[in-house]
C-alpha cells in the first residue's frame, strides 16, 4: 500500500487545474484548455447568413468537427466560446442529427442546414438543452448570434 502511496505522491496531478508534475514522455503531452479541443480550425473561413438581399457574417472564428470523437464532444467541457465563433458539423448525407447539452454551461444557437438552407433554428439553454432535425450540417453559435435567421434562409460556410 505505502508503495501505491509513494507513486501517487510522488507525480501529483492537480485535478483543478489539469496539470501534472510528471514530465511527459515522448510523444505524449498533457493538453492545455486550446490543446485539446477535438476540432480543427480553419484560418480565412466564415459563416455567412443570406436573407433576401441581406448579407450578414455570423462568424469569422470558425472551427469544424469532422471526426467521430470531435462531433461527440462538440462544446463539451468549454466554459465559454467567443463571439464571431461557429462549430460546423459537416456530414456525408442528410440525416437525423441531435444535440445535447450536457457538460456544455452556456447557451448556443444551433442551425441545422440541407443543401444550405436553415431547416432549422433553435437556442438550446445550458445543461438540459435536446434538439433534433434533418440535416446535412450543424452550425453550432454563441446564443442571440442567429436571432435574425429563419428557416428557409441560406447560411453558407465560406471558405
């Protein structure tokens, strides 16, 4: 038992901060808060909402799940996203797509798109929030970000 004890004591992790006294090992890091997102972000792409002749950008800051992991997680675990931020879901074929909100402590606007057209628009609040719709990609937003957009709108991921 005092050796379980010792190998503990002597590599404490600081679970409140997510740190570890122990050097990593090659090829293995410890993640920081960015590190370990499971996205990838993309530089010089936006989100682009079109309504009748208006043109609004809903997000400059844009990040894509593309991976079975990236989509599961999401916004789990973040405190906060920025404004001008979007996370797209991007998949093969349109289909039966839910969200939750577990583990994610604030509230979003999520767009569900076939073809670039809004199928969908829903403010989901932090921790209960459960929607679903068709779709053939996701735009998850800061809440109030899609206020303006209606269903039948075109909102684009501009590359």
């Amino acid at each position: 038992m005092s050796a379980i004890r010792s190998a503990y004591t002597a590599h404490p992790y600081n679970y409140r901060s997510g740190t570890s006294d122990r050097p990593a090992r090659i090829g293995v890091s410890i993640p920081s808060e960015r590190s370990s997102r499971p996205v990838a972000s993309v530089g010089g792409v936006r989100v682009v909402h079109e309504s009748g002749e208006a043109k609004t950008t809903l997000a400059s800051d844009v990040e894509t799940a593309d991976s079975f992991v990236s989509r599961a997680r999401g916004l789990m675990f973040r405190r906060s996203v920025p404004e001008g931020y979007a996370l797209v879901f991007e998949f093969d074929g349109r289909g039966r797509r839910d969200v939750h909100m577990v583990f994610v402590p604030f509230p979003i606007d999520v767009l569900w798109l076939v073809d670039g057209r809004v199928e969908r628009v829903e403010t989901l609040p932090a921790w209960r929030g459960l929607g679903a719709a068709d779709a053939d990609r996701l735009v998850e937003l800061p809440a109030d970000a899609a206020s303006d957009v209606e269903v039948g709108d075109a909102v684009r991921v501009e590359r």
